[in-house]
C-alpha cells in the first residue's frame, strides 16, 4: 500500500506539470498518460517474463538463443518490440530529429511525441484486442513535457505492484481532477481485497466468466492471477466475458487485460448497457459471475428492462406513473442469477441496504433465498473505497451447493475485521482474506483447505521447510498464542532498542545506510508479529477444523431461520454482537480526566488567543 501511495504522490507530480504546462483539459491528458503508465507497467512485466525465458535458454555456438513473441504468448505475457519498450523512449535523446528514428512504415520521427505514438502502434500490432484501444496523440505534448512523464513513470514503485493498477491509478485521476465524472454513472473502483475476497469464495478454475459492469477489469485480472497461481493457464481455463456501457472504461480494461496476458471480449457504449442488453447472450452460460455494480441507480425504463429477460423473479418496483424502476439494485441481483448454469457461482458487491431492502425487493429476495443457492453473505465495513466511506456487502451465489448446506447460508460480519491503511482506507490483508476464506471452508466441509492454512502459516513463524507433523501441528494450534505471539512481541521491543544504540552511535556518513538496514529488520519482525496475531484470531475460534458459530463473526442459519427474520439477508441479524472485553479502565473516571484535560486545553487556547490579539494590537 506505501508503494502505491507513492506511485500515486507522483503521478499528481505528472499531472499538476500538465495542469501547469499547457493547456490540456482533464478528459485530453487522462488517457495518454494512463496509456503511458500502462506501457511503463507493460515493460516491467516484459522485463520479468524475459528473465524468465532466459533462465534456461538453449544456446547454439555459445550464443544465447534470442527470445521471441512466441515465447511471451507461451507465458500469457506481452510481447514489446524494441522501439515500444519504455527505457527505449526514456533514453532517446533530446534531439529526435539527429536520431533519424523512422516509425514502423517508415515514416521520419521527428518529436519524442511521434516516438511514443509509433510506440503505441507496435504494442497494438501484439495484440488483437489492443487494437485501435491505445491513444496516439501525443503530438499534442510538447517534447519537454512528455520526456518529464516518461521519467516520473520511469521508477521501480510500478514494478513491485501487482493487480489491477491501471484501474486505482484511473479512478485517483477520476477522483482529483474530474469528480464529476468519477459520479456519473455510478463509476469508482474496485478495492483490490474486496475483489480478492470475491475470486477467494468462488474459487475460479474454469470456463466461462462474466462481469456485466467490468469497469477497468480488476475482476478478470485477479481470477487471472488465481487460476495461475494453482498452476493452470488462465487463458486456456477461462473465457472472459465484459460489459461496460462508459466507453474510456473499457479502454482501460482491454489495456489492463492486456499487460495481464489476459483474453477477453468486452464490449462498451450503448449496447452494452446491462439493464437493457445481454450483449453477448449469456444468461444461463456462465460459471461465473463476477461484478461491482452502480449501487441505487434509479430512473431505469421499465418496459426496456422486462424485454431484455434475465429476471427469473420479476421486477422490482415500478414507478406507475413514470414507468421507471426506482432502485436498480434488484434487478442487478436478478441478472447476476439468471447468468449462472446448473452449477455456476456468482459473486458480487452490492449496497448494503439491499440485503433488507422492503416491499419488491423483499418478495425477490423470498424467492431467491427459497432456491437454496445463497451461499455466503458478508457485511464489510466502511472506508474499504478509495474515494467513497459507505459499507457494503458481499453476495455469493452457488448453484451447485453440497447437500448439507443446500438450505444454509453462512453469514459472516467483517465489518470490525480489517486493517487501517491510513485515516481514509481500510482492507484486508493477505492473511485475513485467507482467514475468512477459511470460514467458507469450514462451511463447506472443506476442513483439507483449512489444514493447509495452518500449514502455511506455521512454516512461516517457524521458520521450517520440513513437512510438518500432525503432531507439531496439534502442539502448535494449542500453544500457537504464547509459542509466538508473545516471544515475537519481545523480539520486536528488543530490535527496536538495538536499532535506536546503533543508530544513534553510527558516524554521519553510515547513518543511512544503517537506519535502512534495520528498518527492513523491524519491518520482517512486525510482520511476523502480524502473521502470528492473524494464527492466532484464527486458531482460537476454529481449532484445528471444526466450524462453530462465533458470536459476533459468523452463523450458519437455515432457509427457516431466514424466514423467521422475513427473509432479511443482513449478517448482523445472525450473528448477534460479540462481548466486549472488559479493559479495565473505568468509564467515569476516564471521562472525568477527558473533561479536565479538555479545560486545561481550553484555558491554554484562551490565553493564546489573547496573546495574538494582543500582539496584533501592537502592530496597529
């Protein structure tokens, strides 16, 4: 998160040169420069998958074998020419004439702008879904102004950042320079662990996967990273549907799906609107569903809805008068039903109003929830958007549940359940989306997956690499809080006093380098402090495999108890509200310090105030 945070300082650096160095309006600068952080972006993972074909390159008269196009599709990677690779732009000289660059039809360059169009160019010339998406109008830059953005991109911040960056990158643009847009049709991104969350519970291997309102593609690049991570290849497991009706967002996922050496077919403008249009007539196709949808769209056509289908239970509430659809929320659910096979699995992000929602909506949901196929539901706090506070809830759908959960549904409350990444974001670390993952396990009677978890856990904060024993895992499980937790605390307070001596005694030439050193100690200790407390959250509810209801995270109620609550699908209705630890600080006593130090303060401000208004006198 620090590095994309930096990443981010800088690209507002790169845009407040374009605000102040000509006069390009937001909509004309924000898709060149994406398109040049996504060539940057390009290079760093071409730059990784050579090295990897290189590794055991055969080599013929002691000379290495060079590496072609053909090797990067091998790899789901993509291919740069020489002339579109970003080192190759950020080295030209400031003289592109002297250079004699010819472009690939052999064109004179004459400005670094026509460099970087040829640029473009080639990378599309790579990929057929690239084609006509990159923008080539960089003739409207002045070189100067170009050459300095091709030098704040040209950093190693992009090349330790995985997932959907081009999509954060865009909505932080969206959101600092075009608020009004970022608003329209309901357009924000999808934080990157709420996207994870939902490939976690689905658990893609392959087939067909659609998202209906895919924006830049986060969805498809983390199902992507999934299926590769078991092994598999995701372009030949998965076939990627898209729908996205504002045309720029779709831009920016063919780029994104692209650098990700991801397939796809998206399709953007009017015809891809889903309240209207099945764009590419899947209902009933898909084993996936995938989405984040505009939450509470209202004024949607009635009539145009019905005719488009997908709603296998009816329309939610129709304004008479106006013939429009109030609240889209339910029609969004519906469609994401109506997409799935006999054992397709949806999941997806939607207001948390909605899982109360009353009257249509509630007759809707009655009828989804006595299908069996609600899976799993998850109330996730605020703060988890970039640019919006409000909470929200996952839904999973699974067509295909085992048959002792097929009237069940596993609620779970994470809305106390993350980590705070600065006053604004909240999200879920690796550890604890695995560690909800694992609560879906359970529930699944998927106790093999759970085991691994601890497994993974435990040669982490051992430190082994042996197999571990079921014995070892039992000791641990029971001891894990004082075996780790507690001695890592100790080492961490006894790391930082050693760094505070050594620090402090080291000459002035040594000190950088020194303070370096042991920041990246401190920071592996803090981790594993963090590792050893998320075990421990973990082990302590779950043991070593058995599912129970935990007061407060997570209940499995039945079809009837759901029906008992009219068919509310809110987790805090299940869950119940866990105790609170007593922490031994009396509440009147504080309160009574809280209000003494506030007089302190008030009187200290008093007499400041008077202080200036005295000296302001004075100089009167």
């Amino acid at each position: 998160m620090i590095n994309i945070r930096k990443l981010e300082a800088e690209l507002w650096e790169s845009a407040d040169l374009l605000r102040q160095g000509s006069k390009l309006t937001s909509s004309q600068y924000c898709m060149p420069v994406l398109a040049l952080l996504f060539l940057r972006y390009a290079y760093s993972r071409y730059k990784m998958v050579e090295a990897e074909i290189l590794e055991n390159r055969p080599s013929r008269g002691g000379r290495v074998m060079p590496v072609e196009p053909s090797d990067f599709a091998a790899k789901s990677a993509l291919y740069l020419p020489r002339e579109a690779q970003f080192d190759y732009l950020v080295n030209l000289p400031d003289n592109i004439i002297d250079a004699h660059l010819k472009t690939k039809d052999g064109q004179d360059i004459n400005s670094l702008g026509e460099a970087v169009n040829n640029a473009m160019q080639l990378v599309e010339d790579q990929s057929e879904q690239l084609t006509g998406v990159l923008p080539k109008t960089y003739t409207m830059f002045a070189d100067d102004l170009l050459r300095e953005l091709l030098r704040i991109f040209n950093n190693k911040t992009i090349d330790e950042i995985g997932g959907d960056i081009i999509g954060r990158i865009y909505e932080y643009f969206l959101s600092k320079f075009a608020k009004a847009v970022a608003s329209d049709d309901g357009v924000f991104f999808t934080p990157k662990s709420l996207v994870k969350m939902l490939v976690n519970v689905l658990e893609p291997t392959q087939g067909v996967m659609l998202d209906p309102a895919c924006g830049s593609g986060g969805m498809f690049v983390q199902t992507g990273d999934f299926v590769n991570q078991t092994g598999l290849n995701a372009n030949t497991q998965m076939t990627f549907y898209g729908q996205e009706k504002v045309e720029y967002n779709a831009q920016l996922c063919l780029m994104n799906m692209a650098v990700h050496g991801l397939n796809g077919k998206i399709i953007s403008g009017d015809e891809a609107n889903s309240f209207y249009h099945d764009a590419h007539n899947l209902a009933g196709k898909c084993d996936y569903v995938m989405a984040n949808p505009p939450f509470n769209v209202d004024k949607v056509k009635a009539e145009s809805t019905s005719a488009a289908g997908r709603l296998p239970f009816g329309l939610p509430g129709v304004n008479q008068k106006t013939k429009e659809i109030g609240n889209a929320n339910y029609l969004w659910i519906s469609y994401f039903y109506a997409y799935l096979n006999d054992h397709g699995r949806a999941g997806f992000v939607m207001a948390s109003s909605a899982t109360d929602s009353a009257n249509k909506d509630r007759d809707i949901r009655e009828k989804l929830v006595r299908t069996g196929d609600v899976d799993v539901m998850v109330s996730v706090g605020n703060n988890f958007f970039y640019t919006l506070s409000l909470p929200c809830s996952l839904w999973f759908f699974d067509r295909n549940k085992n048959a002792e959960i097929r009237d069940k549904v596993l609620f779970i409350d994470a809305r106390n359940y993350y980590t705070v990444v600065d006053r604004t974001l909240n999200e879920w670390t690796e550890w604890q989306l695995r560690n909800l993952q694992a609560i879906v396990h359970l529930y699944r009677g998927e106790k093999d997956k759970y085991q691994q978890l601890i497994r993974d856990y435990i040669e982490i904060l051992d430190n082994v690499s042996a197999p571990l024993t079921s014995e070892r895992l039992e000791e641990v499980i029971k001891n894990g809080e004082k075996e780790y937790s507690t001695n890592f605390i100790a080492c961490l307070e006894e790391e930082k006093k050693q760094a505070k001596e050594a620090i402090a005694s080291a000459v002035r030439k040594d000190k950088k380098k020194i303070e370096a050193e042991w920041k990246e100690i401190i920071e592996r200790w803090e981790d594993l402090v963090e590792t050893a407390r998320q075990f421990e959250w973990l082990t302590e509810k779950f043991g070593d495999g058995e599912y129970q209801d935990v007061l407060g995270l997570c209940k499995i109620a039945t079809i009837q108890e759901i029906e008992e609550k009219n068919y509310s699908l809110t987790p805090g209705a299940y869950v119940g509200v866990a105790e609170q630890e007593d922490d031994g600080v009396d509440f009147h006593e504080r309160m009574n310090d809280i209000h003494a130090e506030l007089a302190q303060l008030t009187q200290e401000a008093n007499v400041l105030m008077n202080d200036i208004q005295k000296a302001w006198e004075d100089l009167k």
